[in-house]
C-alpha cells in the first residue's frame, strides 16, 4: 500500500469519526433535558463536524478524483464508512449519550496530541487545533459521568446499563492494519497500542470515581467498522437522514 | 498596493455573531498579501473548527474589497491553530463593554485545560462573585456565566 493511499484511508477513518459522532449529537438539537446540555451537545457536535469538514476536505484533496468534502459525505455508500462502530451507536438517554462521548473523548484527546507530532504538515496542524476542542469536550463529558454515575440510584443505574452496553465497542477504537503499519514506519501516525494503555487508565480512574463497573465481555470486541466498512444496523438510518436531501437533488445550493 | 490601506479596508470587517470586534481584533485575520501574479491573497483561520462565521467572514472581506475596487482572494489556513491570546487589548476591552466577559488568562497558564478557570469579573457590575453554569454558551466560543452579586447572567468568551 503506498503512503498516500494509507493517508486517505486514515483521514477517511478520523473523518468519518467525526461526521457521524456530529450527525449523532446533531439528533439532541432541542430535545435534551435543560437548555445548557442542548446547548453543550449541539456545541460539541458543531466542532466534531467543523473536524470532519477539515478531514474529508483533506481526503478529497489527497484523492485527486475531483470530489470535495460534501461529496464524501453525503454521497458514498454504507460499505464506504469507516468510522468505529461506537460513534454509531443509538443516542439512548442523555447518559447513554455522555458515556459514549466520554469513552470516545478519552481515546480521541490522546489520539489527538500523539498526532501533534505527525510528520505530516495537514495532520499536526490539525491535531494542534482540534486537540484544545476535545479537552473541552472531555471535561464535559467526564463530568458529567461522574456527577450522574455517583449520583442517585436510578441515574447510577442507566449509567451501568450504558457502560455495559457500550463497552463492547471500545476494543475496535485500538484496532491497526496495513493503513497504519505503513503511517506508523513514516512517523505519521502514533502507534495504538501505545495509547491503549493511556485511554484505559484515565477511564478507569474516572469510572472508579463514578462508582460504575466495567463489565466482563469475556474478551469480545465488536468489529468491522473501521477496517472493513462493515456497520451496525443503526448506519443505514443515519445515513438515510444525513444523505436523503444531497441524494435526492444532487444539484441543490445553498 | 498599500498593504495598510487593506488592513484599514478590512478594520469593518466585524465578526458577524460579535460586531464590536473587527477580524484583525480577533486575530482571524492572518495576513495581507500580494501573489507572485500581483493578486491580493487574504489570509485568514477558523477561530473553532466549526466555527459557521467564517463563510460569512471570507464573504464580506470580498464585499468590502470589492467595492473599494480591489480583487482579492481568500485563503483558509489552520496552522498555527488560532488561540485567544491573539484577542488584542482593544478587542478585550470592547467585548466587556459588549457585555461579554474576555478570557481571563493567557493559554500558557495551563489552569484552563484542567479546568479549574480563574474568577472571571462580571462585566455589568465588575463583580468577581460569579458562578459558570455551562461550559458551552450561544456560541462555540463562548461558555454561560451568572453573577452572584447582580444576579445577571452573562457569556464568558473561553481561553484556547
């Protein structure tokens, strides 16, 4: 695989990320609980987007096939994505929600500044701006975990469900192949195992301190995502809100 | 090409969802140039990523330079990623008359990622009895305070 291939396949799998956690937390708009989290989430999914418009433009760029940043996004297929399967899961209830971002803001914070010392220019300038955004986010979500995890018995319980739920889908966040070997040898891309131990410790601390348990998936992970484009079954229903207005007239302006 | 003259051209250019700050207040505005092709290139970066102003923004810097009769082209860059510490002193002091409280500390003093933020003066009364209620506000940029001693609430624009 030549690096610039590799290179494609890494800011489509960060892009994705990024367009599907902002689709995701686009869906709160008016309906969470108090107006400053609708707020918060809105907020939040603005900047993954603002993210994912820098990434796929990128990808768009590295393509050379004449395509741009609205192109990727709203007209490739399912198989297509390559996102991790836990920016897709459903939203739940606001606990839900915030557990998946926290699990994800964790991974993406540290993501993030190991990219600070990419070798390639778009990468660390992006990783250097992008970074700032994400520590507002976790401390959002952290908080958040913890005031509801160690908060009254029923928040602590929807939280439990959500951390068992939603645990399964964190191996996939560390999962490497060719894309990465090749990033990895030409000093582009950290190397995950590098920070798995990073992610871990810092969640397990935070989850500690919200009274919540991990649970014992018996060594299963869910996969499929990020490799092969091989999605849950919440995609199709994504995509279909996201994609319906740009696929169904193609030529449309704002 | 006066450069200055540009730059003057380009003081009205106002940040659309805070009028009383200019593009160069905020430090959007990156650099004023002209191209190996003699074509005015404007340079300027996204505050947050998603930041929805700066189609607005790049809009009106041609507006405005084209009718002083200049041709210009706008550039998006996002290296060296924007921070606060760019907000000039006047822009400082025209968002708290505004109403909006300017971030507090420089991005060097590392308390804000913690997030522990230092007291921030309410900018109706000049009380330091304040309480944030949201890390996020109307804005991306901007989180949601209260006043303790006015009891009015008001915007925090957040260090990055």
């Amino acid at each position: 695989m030549t690096e610039e291939k590799a290179l494609y396949n890494y800011l489509i799998r960060l892009g994705d990320n990024a367009l599907i956690l902002g689709q995701r937390l686009g869906e709160w708009c008016g309906h969470a609980h108090q107006l400053e989290s609708d707020i918060a989430l809105t907020n939040v999914a603005l900047d993954q987007i603002g993210q994912a418009r820098l990434l796929l433009s990128e990808a768009a760029r590295l393509q050379a096939e004449g395509k741009d940043e609205d192109q990727l996004a709203f007209h490739r297929d399912e198989h297509d994505f390559r996102n991790n399967l836990l920016v897709e899961m459903e939203n739940g209830d606001f606990g839900q929600t915030i557990t998946r971002q926290f699990l994800f803001d964790v991974y993406q914070f540290h993501l993030l500044k190991a990219l600070c010392q990419s070798q390639n220019d778009f990468l660390k300038a992006f990783a250097e701006k992008s970074v700032k955004e994400v520590t507002y986010h976790r401390n959002l979500s952290r908080d958040w975990v913890i005031r509801l995890g160690d908060g009254t018995e029923k928040s602590h319980q929807k939280m439990q469900n959500a951390v068992n739920l939603l645990w399964q889908y964190t191996g996939e966040l560390f999962e490497m192949d060719e894309t990465d070997e090749v990033l990895i040898n030409s000093g582009i891309v950290p190397d995950l195992n590098d920070l798995r131990p990073l992610w871990e410790k810092e969640v397990k601390m935070v989850l500690d301190e919200a009274t919540l348990t991990i649970p014992d998936t018996r060594g299963y992970m869910a996969t499929g995502g990020r490799k092969k484009g091989e999605h849950t079954e919440y995609m199709g229903y994504i995509l279909a809100e996201m994609q319906y207005l740009p696929r169904s007239m193609p030529e449309a302006k704002w | 090409m006066d450069k200055q003259k540009i730059y003057d051209i380009l003081e009205s250019v106002k940040d659309p969802e805070i009028p009383v700050l200019s593009i160069a207040d905020l430090g959007i505005l990156r650099n004023v140039e002209i191209s190996d092709q003699g074509k005015l290139v404007i340079t300027i970066t996204p505050t947050y990523s998603g930041c929805p102003a700066m189609d607005t923004i790049e809009e009106d810097i041609l507006t405005i330079l084209d009718s002083e009769g200049y041709q210009a082209e706008v550039k998006t860059s996002i290296s060296p990623a924007w921070t606060t510490d760019w907000l000039s002193e006047k822009g400082r002091r025209n968002l708290e008359e505004y109403g909006i409280a300017p971030p507090s500390e420089s991005t060097t003093d590392k308390s804000f990622l913690t997030g522990a933020h230092k007291e921030i003066r309410c900018p109706q009364c000049k009380s330091n009895n304040t309480k944030m209620i949201s890390h996020f506000g109307s804005t991306p940029c901007k989180a949601l305070y209260k006043c303790k001693a006015c009891l009015e609430p008001f915007d925090y624009f957040k260090c990055i």
